[in-house]
C-alpha cells in the first residue's frame, strides 16, 4: 500500500485560513462592514454570540503566524482577502491600507520561502454589496471581477496562482438556503442564482486574471455520495445530492454545463438567472488547477415525505466522528479523487486539497502541551488514502490542511477547534500542538 511518504517530488504541503475566521481588526484602517460583521450581531446566529471582531488578532499578530509557517517548513499558505477591507463599499473608492496589509503578508510569506495562495472570496461579501441583493443579484458578479482586478492588479508581480471562490455549494447552502450562515436568506430552492452568480464572478475574474498570466483556481467542498441501499429510490435520491452539492458546482467548469437538476423541478437555466454565453464564461479555457476541501462523505436515503426536497441525509455507522460529529472516512478522499478522474476524464485539470482536517476538543494539559492525537491519526489517514489515489493515477500536486490556527468557525462560534496551533482567544497566546510537531516531521521527511 502507497503512503503519504511515497508522495511525489515536487508535491506542495501548505496550511490553510481565511480573513474573516483569524484577521479581526473588523473597523481598523478603513474596513467596511462585510455580511458577517452584520449577521454575527443578530442575537443567536452565532453559538455564545460571538463574532470575528478579534478572532485570532492576525491582522496585527501576522508575524508571529508566518514565523509558525516557516516553522513547519510550509511551501504554500492559503488565506483569503477580505473584499470589505480592500473595497469597504465592495466597489468603489479603494482603501489603499487594506491592500497594503495584503502586500505586507505576501512580502513576509516569501522571504520565508513561502508561496503565498490568495482566495478571493471566502464567504465574507461587503454588506454594501448584499444590499444590493448579494450574489442572488447578477451585479455582483461583475463587482467582484472589479475587485479581483483591483488586487491581482496590487499582488500579482509576486503571487503566480489564485483561488477565485471558497465552496460556493456552503455558501449558497448554509447562507442563502438555509441562513445558518450569512446573510442568513431562507430561500431553500429559491437560492440557486447565489451559485449561478458565484460562478458566474468566478469566470468573470479568472478572465481578468488569466490576461495579466496567472493560474486560476476554484476550491470547492466536494464529497462522495453514497446510496443508504441499493434500492432505486435511495440510488436516485443520492443521484439528485450529488448534482446539486458536487455537479453544480464542477461541471459548469469542466463540462460548461450545469448538471440535471429535474429532480428539484428546475431547468437548465436555474429557474431564469443563467443567460446566453454564461456558460461559456464560466468555463472559460478551463481550470489550471481544482482547489478540492474534502471533510467526509455523505449518506443519502430517498425522502420519506413527498412534496419537499428528493433526499434525505441519512447516518454513516461504525466510524469514528470527530469534536464536531463529523464521520472519520479517510478512504473517502481517494474515492472522491478517483470518482473525480472518472467522471471528468481529460477534462479534470491537476487537483490540490486546498482544505482537510478535524476539530478535537483539545486544550493544553499540565504540561502545556496539546496533545491531538485524533488530529494526528486523521490528517495520517487522509494523507495515506490521498497518496492511494495518486498511486491510481490522480495528479494530485499538493495538500493544504485546515487549519494554521484555531479559528472562528462561523455559526459554532470558538467551539470547533480545527488549527495545528492553540489558540487561547483570551491572551492570543499561541501553542504549538502535537499536530504541528507531526506536520512539521512529515514535511520535513517527506522533501528529504
Ligand atoms: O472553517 C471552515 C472553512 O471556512 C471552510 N471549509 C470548512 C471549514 C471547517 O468547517
């Protein structure tokens, strides 16, 4: 059996953020209000009512964080820009020290020898923009090709590859459908133009960029689906998941048109919103790289009930779960990576994991150490299981864990601790865990 030391030369390890999860500093240096400054707020959309107003302070602590990078021996950081800090009105008059903090990171990431990885949205859209309708307005696809111009345009001469969206599946889902997330929308079915209009920002930016000789990537969450049963109602109810939580968000891509959504009662053109020649721009020349974040597959059973959506989730048994009761199914990433290169053929360009790994309850002990051996046990079995599907001839290039540091984690608040370094959001002391020593090993073994 391959292992994860058996990865190829070459093969990229990097560590994965977003802004508004560890920046705090929501209103220093001009700063506009994003969606999640305003949905944070609402009493009771977030576990203990807390918000990223501090977070892990890396706005001001980006040092000491790069610091920690090199000591792991990263080759690549992903972090994502805050639309809001750079455009506080999302389009518009620029703010010239948001883009100067960007510029400070990326000079101190590569002289550390570090790539730095830029992801251009990361969930948290200038309010001002979700005033005006947010991603189910079209407009705001054409404002965030702006904005990718305006910061490709500042960190380009240094920074050789982008991921345009973040899981634009969570996004539409968590924040228009469901309103778990911000902007906290309950349209359910009626919030597919969110993922119409994402995608469509995404191959109206990847123009922008790809003019000016970038690489052009996405980072879609992406997961196996598997039928509770061989029974034909279970397989086409996983069939109808699978569209809509992985086709509809790859297939415009690679294939340059949407899956068969019927099932949801609904057209190719997603109920009116994609025009002529979306489909065309979204595809554009393809992708130089697909970003996939895999946490776990998904169970999915035929609904009980007529009349609501054609499937219901259903248990995955027998596996270890982690802080969050996330199932622990490590061979799922090679089944996904090869059910990727199956499904897409020629068409699949080079993947990177651009995010895997696991919230642990842990703290540090007596002894000041953090020891987060299911951390440890999890990123060793995924690492195995994705070295398997390369072994089976997926071009993987490199694996990005999440997370650098514990983190805001969106509606769960500071709960779900996901980082290979302690944060104690009190003092914004730092610690290592186990993790960090493991990760930092196995890179180190690994390039030898
Ligand atoms: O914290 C999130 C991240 O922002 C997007 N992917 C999943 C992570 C864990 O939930």
């Amino acid at each position: 059996m391959p292992n994860r030391l058996d990865l190829p030369a070459g093969f990229r390890w990097g560590a994965s953020t977003a802004a508004y999860q560890i920046e705090g500093a929501v209103d220093e240096d001009g700063r506009g209000p994003s969606v999640w400054d305003v949905f944070a707020a609402r009493l009771g959309a977030v576990r203990d009512g807390a918000t990223g107003r501090v977070a892990c302070d890396h706005y001001h602590r980006w040092p000491e964080d790069v610091e920690l990078m090199r000591g792991l021996g990263l080759d690549g950081y992903r972090f994502s820009i805050a639309w809001s800090r750079v455009l506080p009105a999302g389009a518009g008059a620029v703010n010239v020290g948001g883009l100067d903090f960007y510029d400070r990171l990326v000079d101190g990431l590569l002289a550390d020898g570090i790539t730095p990885m830029p992801t251009l949205f990361h969930w948290d859209l200038p309010q001002a923009l979700e005033d005006g309708g947010g991603w189910l307005a079209r407009d705001t696809a054409y404002r965030f090709a702006e904005y990718a111009e305006l910061v490709v345009d500042r960190l380009g001469d240094r920074v050789p590859a982008w991921i345009t969206l973040n899981e634009p599946f969570v996004h539409m889902v968590f924040g228009y459908a469901l309103g778990i997330h911000a902007p906290g929308r309950t349209l359910m079915l009626d919030a597919l133009p969110a993922a119409h209009h994402q995608l469509l920002g995404h191959g109206l930016a990847a123009a922008v960029l790809r003019e000016r000789g970038h690489e052009v990537m996405i980072a879609n969450n992406l997961t196996p689906v598997w039928p509770a049963s061989e029974a034909e109602a279970d397989v086409a109810a996983a069939a109808a998941y699978d569209a809509l939580h992985n086709r509809l968000f790859t297939d415009p891509l690679l294939l340059g048109s949407y899956p068969d959504l019927s099932a949801y009662g609904v057209g190719e053109d997603l109920g009116g919103c994609v025009r002529p020649g979306d489909l065309k721009l979204i595809a554009g020349p393809g992708l130089d790289g697909l970003g996939v974040n895999y946490y776990n597959p998904t169970r999915i059973a035929a609904p009980t009930e007529p009349g609501g959506l054609p499937f219901v989730e259903a248990e995955i048994e027998g596996v270890p779960r982690t802080a969050f009761g996330w199932p622990v199914v490590p061979d799922g990433l090679r089944e996904l990576l090869v059910g990727l290169r199956d499904r897409y053929g020629a068409a699949l360009p080079p993947i990177t994991i651009t995010e895997n790994g696991c919230s642990v309850a842990d703290e540090p002990g007596p002894d000041g150490t953090v020891h987060d051996q299911p951390r440890i046990d999890f990123l060793a079995g995924h690492l195995d299981a994705l070295a398997a599907a390369v072994a089976e001839g997926v071009d993987v290039r490199g694996y990005f864990t999440w997370s650098l540091l514990d983190n805001f984690e969106w509606a769960e608040g500071y709960q779900q601790r996901f980082g290979l370094v302690h944060v104690d959001f009190e003092t914004q002391v730092r610690t290592p865990k186990a993790s960090y020593a493991w990760y930092r090993d196995l890179i180190a073994s690994h390039q030898k």
